[in-house]
C-alpha cells in the first residue's frame, strides 16, 4: 500500500491578505484597510492543507528560500499535518510573496515570485512519486521550469498505479501554452471558468468543458460565484455554492481540488466528488487567506447533507 494519499508539486509562499477598502489610489495617497494578515498562500500549499484536513495523508514538495518568509512557509505547513521533507531550500533566493487584496467578491493580486518557479523535476524524488496514490501539480504556468519534466513524473506515477491532476490557475503571461498536450496524461484537470475559456479559446464554458474532456481527462471547472461543473464524456454534472458567511474567497479554488480529489480517492461517483469539492471550496471563504476555514471530511459532509 502506498504510503502517501496525495503528493503535490507547485507553489508556496506567504499570503499578506488585506481587506476591506482594497481599491489603491495613487498619487501618493494613503488609505486604510480594515485588516492585514500574513497568512499560507500558494496554489499547491493551500490545496496540501485542505487535503490533509480532510484526513489524506499528504507531502509537499516546492522551493521556498532560506528566509523568514520560507520558514513561515515550512512552519504552516508542518502545523497544519503536511509533509515537507523533500522541499528544496535555495539559499540566497528570496522566497516569493503575494499581496492579495481582497473583497467579498473578488480579489486581486500581485506577487513577487522569488522562488515560486524555481521546482524542477529532477528535484523531486522518483521514489516518493510512487509512493504516492495521487500527484498534483499545482499553477501550471508559474511552474516553468517542471513543465518539461512533468509528463515524465505523472507517467511515473501512472506506473506505480497513482492517478494525477492540474490545477492550471492564471497564466500571467496569458500565453496559456503546453497544458493541452499534457491533458493525455492527466486524469482530473481543475481550471476556474475564465481559465477554460482562455486555454481552449472557446467562450462557451460548457463547450470549452467539452473540448477539454476530449483530451482524455476529467474536467472539474470552478465557478466565480461558488460552485462548479464536472464533465466526464456523456456525463455532465453542476452543483451551486453551499451558503457561507463569506470573508474570504481566497484559496476556495484550492480547497476545491483537495475536496474533489479526496472523494475520488475514495472511489466516488463524479457527483458525489463535485458536491465535497464544492462544499470545501464555500466552506472555506468563512475566514481570512486561503487555510483557516478549511473544513474537516466531517464538516463537509456535514454541509453536503444540509444543502441537500
């Protein structure tokens, strides 16, 4: 039996979450926010910590500098039951940073990437890649430098009989190059709307879903609003957000894709993964940054039962 539930390659770095009244203005004026917190931030470190709170025995791996701000990273990791033994420390490169300013609505971000890009393939270890019985690769188009050997990981563990997954996030370049040609080796693709337009180039979201399951994945499609669309061949199904006292929505993306993949890894319909994806994703907008309202498998099932 493996000894991971679920490996996952990509991004981490803290968080500086400010709410409020975000809008800057400039012409050196200043305004006040109602709060700031640093908080855990990354794709792939939120998405670990969501599935480890739902109980996946989960590791890590990403590059974080050898600074207070990637031992922050590290520290909230551990706390937060993750494994990050295999993350690579850089000496002498600045861990990255976002500055997320957030409303309830929406949020913008702006990010220094530092060491964010830096993951290659040959630094993740081939053993714990097997070990694992999913890998997910997190931010696709910041993860530059892995993008080459990434095939070669996810056919390595297709061969110790893992599955795998994408979670594309935002191209800053918009480019949205390479990520189709690796769908043939992806078992569940995890793009917001915007995202699925963008790479396939289609504004119809549903046909966007469509050509993207033609490629041979699972498509799990995460809605602005709350919410999400799962797309199988023939099968097609939507779930709307679960209410919440919304404070936060960054990270719900993330949280997401842990809730999807848990259910998968217990053998679930694609409903019943989509309906735990999506009560994480709403469950977790209940406080500020993207971990401190991660539900537990008890909780989210819990808000599944009571939705309905």
């Amino acid at each position: 039996m493996p000894d991971l539930d679920l490996l996952v390659l990509g991004d981490a770095n803290p968080d500086l979450v400010l709410t409020g009244d975000v809008v800057p203005e400039f012409g050196q004026a200043e305004k006040l926010v109602s709060d700031a917190r640093l908080v855990l931030g990354g794709s792939g470190a939120i998405m670990a910590c969501g599935a480890a709170r739902l109980g996946l025995r989960t590791a890590f791996v990403g590059v974080v500098g050898d600074d207070p701000f990637g031992r922050f990273v590290l520290d909230q990791l551990r706390e937060r039951g993750v494994v990050t033994d295999a993350c690579v420390v850089e000496p002498g490169r600045p861990t990255g940073l976002s500055v997320v300013l957030s409303r309830r609505d929406d949020r913008a971000i702006l990010t220094s990437v530092g060491t964010i890009p830096e993951l290659r393939a040959e630094a993740v270890d081939p053993g714990l890649v097997s070990a694992a019985r999913h890998v997910h690769a997190s931010s696709y188009f910041l993860q530059r430098r892995l993008q080459r050997g990434l095939p070669a990981l996810f056919d390595l563990a297709h061969g110790a009989g893992a599955s795998t997954s994408v979670d594309p996030n935002w191209d800053p370049e918009e480019r949205w190059d390479g990520v189709l040609e690796i769908l043939d080796r992806t078992d569940l693709f995890f793009p917001n709307s915007n995202e699925a337009r963008a790479i396939t180039g289609i504004d119809d979201v549903d046909v966007a879903a469509e050509a993207l399951t033609e490629r041979g994945t699972v498509v799990a499609i995460k809605f602005g609003q709350g919410g999400g669309l799962a797309m199988w061949g023939d099968e097609v199904v939507r779930i709307d957000a679960i209410p919440a006292e919304v404070q936060d929505t960054t990270g719900a993306g993330d949280t997401f894709d842990a809730g999807f993949i848990a259910g998968r890894l217990n053998g679930w319909s694609l409903e019943r993964c989509l309906a735990l994806a999506v009560a994480c994703g709403s469950l977790s907008t209940r406080a500020a940054g993207g971990t401190e309202a991660q539900p537990t498998m008890e909780e989210a099932l819990e808000a599944m039962e009571t939705s309905g």
